[in-house]
C-alpha cells in the first residue's frame, strides 16, 4: 500500500479522510479509497462548524508527530471529508515521523 503523504522539497502534503463528532479525537491508521487512493484516517470529536473540525485535526496531527500547530495547514478540502494538510519541516523526518507513529 501507498502512503498517503508526498513530499516536497521543504514540506510534505498528507492526505487525511476526516470524520467530525467521531466521539474521540484519534487516528485510525491508513486507508485505501476505491480509486486506489491511500489516506489517514481521522476522527475528532468537534463538529464540522466554522473550521472547528479541521482546527482538531491540526491539533491531532500535530500533538501526534511533536511538532507545532503552526506548522500544519489545511490546503484543501475546507468543508469536505477529504483533506490535504501541508507540513512545514523536513520532509524525510515527517515522514519518518509518521511512519513510526502508524507502527
């Protein structure tokens, strides 16, 4: 399977599948769509209203790899499920950084 980052010379782009009011806020590990696309998947326990669900998931994202909240933006995917988020840093650590976590 695929990861679902890419990476870029001074950051790197993850693709995440968001599911607001989850009833906790945790990552659920990897997923395939039916395109072939892999993403993260990811729950949170606020609602989709005025950017509450994707302020969690940066939170989530974040506190999970250690790093600053101003480090990670969403970059797509404002209102629906699927999202891309850009995360500024070394590229390689990042994803060194999630693939250790998703162990």
């Amino acid at each position: 399977m695929n990861h679902p980052w890419k990476l870029f010379g001074d950051h790197l782009r993850l693709a995440v599948r968001l599911t607001p009011n989850g009833g906790r806020d945790a990552i659920d590990g990897v997923e395939a769509d039916g395109e072939g696309e892999t993403h993260l998947k990811a729950r949170v326990t606020s609602v989709p209203e005025k950017g509450k669900a994707n302020k969690a998931l940066i939170l989530l994202i974040s506190g999970s790899l250690g790093i600053p909240k101003s480090s990670v933006s969403l970059i797509s995917g404002e209102t629906a499920r699927k999202k891309i988020l850009r995360i500024e840093g070394d590229p390689e650590d990042l994803a060194r950084k999630l693939e250790a976590f998703l162990r």
